[in-house]
C-alpha cells in the first residue's frame, strides 16, 4: 500500500513546507508491473500550481503482465527510474529548448531502491489533448518534436542516461530473444544491433516515442513528450519506429509512412541548421546530407530490431504487420 502521507511529505520537504503545502489528488493511473503511481498533486501558492507526482515503489510491484520476470528485468526497471531521474535532474536546470517537456520540480531517489519525481502538469500548461492512433497530424505534431530533439542532441554521449536508448534494444533483451523461434531474423539479430550502435551520427533518443507519450495542445500542432526511462545514445530513426508503430496500421503504414518519414528529415534539417548542442558537436560539422543518407539506409533495420524484440516477447503481435515485414526483408538482406 503506497503510503500519501509519505507522497506529501516528501514533496513538502523539496518544496519547503514553510511555503507550500502540497495536496496530493486522484490517481492519474498505476505503472507498468504495479511498480507505482502517478498522481496529480496541487500546490497552492506555489509559481507552478498543477504538478503530477511519479511514485516509484518496486515493494508493490504486482506480477508482469506478459508473463517475464527475472532479475534482468527488474534490474533494468529500476535503472530506466534512475535514467528518467538524471534526465530530469539536468533538464531543469537546462536552458529552454525548441522540444517541450514537463518543468521538473523535484527528482530524488526514495527508499529501498524507489524514486519520485514532481513534474508540471502538461494539461494545465495546455497540453491536455492526447493523440489518437490513425491521426495523421498527431503523428506529425509528434515528429516536430522528435526532430526538433534530435537535433539539438546530435553529438552527444550521455554517462548518466542509457548508453543504447531505446527499452527493446538487444543488450537488455536476451531473454526475448532466446525465445524467437529460430530464423534468420534471430541469427542475425547480433549483427543489426551492432549496425545500429555503431552509426556514425548518433544522437539523444527518447526511447519510448508511442504515441501514448505525448501530450498534444488543443490545436494539435505542437506536442510535448513524457516518460524518459529510456532516454539515451542512439540513431534518431528509433524513436520514428515507436511512434509509427503504435499510431499506424498495416494500411496506414501503407499510405503515410514513406511522406511521413520525408517529413521527419525536413524538420530535422530544419532543426540542424538552427544549431545543435554546441557543446556537444560544431555546428558547421554537421553534414546533413550524411546523417539523412545514413539514417534513411538503418530504417528497415530499426524495424526488424523492433520486430526481433516483438518476436520473442509476444508472439503474433498486430504490429507484425505486411508492412513491417517488408522492411525486415530489406535489413536481412543488408545483414
């Protein structure tokens, strides 16, 4: 049982219970593998007044729901809380960015392996839209931000965040993959990820960019993104993969990925030439035409590394899909 006294005090103590008194709300809902909960939280007087809390408590956790379990996975549970604290931790101290994401207001580890994390409610920041699958400019509104995110991080090489972002990738998943049935897609599965890390242009990845993870303002045409467990090094054409996989159909994949992919290279040309982290990677270094080339031939790849993740660790997924498994096609025959 998650304990709300403690939430409050908790809060109070990072805010200075001198001069806020935090009133912690409703359940926004309860993370992956019971391991939490967020809740919105009020903090009259305070400059930002609506903030969500994200109540980490592995002590609660509740069974997998697809049926994995191992200290693999909860080592690498517990470390996607410690990633999305560092994250956190350094953005609020960062400089505004072209990429929206939540104003943290207080990030600690607590307790026996738990973390907390007090964010700016995105709704009352007037992101309170959420995209929906099939929603074509959504699913634009989502690559502005991508673009915009991985352009600004072209470059760099994070020590506190994942060194391969992204929560499926082959380092953290042996478990799903000696579960693949045996093919080509399993026996070739060292040497895609071993492409894919060794890119030449990488840059900060979300990790996680389902369509679930972004809040949209009310016009739809801006988006601001959520949950940074699996922040970290990697080709931007990652985060597009999650995205397009949970928003899309086989039919839709069909009709809109290849402009939408189009899409995403002019914005993030766009995001190029307004500079990138200049502490990072010289700005005039950048050739653009070369990460374009490079990201554009490790698409199909992106996607039969997906899909070997989905292979092993449900079977017959929907995302399985016509559309998928032609560009799985095109990376074995690359691998």
């Amino acid at each position: 049982m998650i304990d709300l006294a403690e939430m409050q005090n908790w809060i109070e103590r990072q805010l200075d219970s001198a001069r806020v008194r935090a009133e912690v709300g409703d359940v926004i809902q309860t993370l992956w593998s019971g391991f939490g909960e967020l809740r919105r939280v009020r903090l009259p007087g305070h400059a930002i007044e609506a903030a969500v809390l994200k109540w980490v408590d592995p002590s609660v956790a509740t069974a997998h729901p697809r049926g994995w379990h191992g200290e693999v996975g909860q080592a690498r549970k517990l470390r996607s809380y410690a990633v999305e604290i560092a994250f956190y931790t350094a953005t609020s101290s960062a400089p505004p960015t072209p990429f929206r994401t939540a104003r943290c207001l207080a990030a600690s580890a607590q307790g026996a392996a738990g973390f907390a994390v007090l964010l700016e409610d995105l709704d009352a920041a007037g992101f309170s839209a959420r995209p929906a699958s099939g929603d074509v400019a959504a699913v634009r509104a989502c690559l502005d931000w991508l673009a915009a995110f991985h352009a600004h991080h072209l470059g760099t090489t994070p020590t506190d965040l994942w060194p391969v972002g992204c929560y499926w990738h082959l380092g953290t998943r042996d478990a799903e993959w000696q579960a693949m049935p045996e093919g080509a897609l399993k026996q070739r599965a060292g040497a895609i990820d071993a492409a894919l890390n060794s890119a030449r242009w990488q840059t900060r990845v979300h990790g996680d960019a389902k369509l679930a993870n972004f809040c949209l303002d009310s016009a739809v045409g801006c988006a601001a993104a959520v949950d940074f467990q699996y922040v970290g090094r990697g080709v931007g054409v990652r985060d597009l993969v999650a995205l397009f996989a949970s928003a899309f159909d086989n039919a839709m994949l069909f009709e809109h990925a290849d402009a939408l992919l189009d899409y995403y290279f002019d914005r993030l040309r766009a995001g190029l030439a307004g500079g990138v982290d200049a502490a990072a990677v010289d700005t005039a270094a950048v050739d653009t035409d070369a990460v374009e080339a490079e990201w554009r031939a490790l698409w199909p790849l992106v996607w039969a590394d997906y899909l070997r993740f989905l292979d092993g660790w449900m079977p017959g997924h929907a995302r399985r899909t016509e559309w998928a498994d032609a560009r799985v096609a095109e990376a074995l025959a690359r691998c």
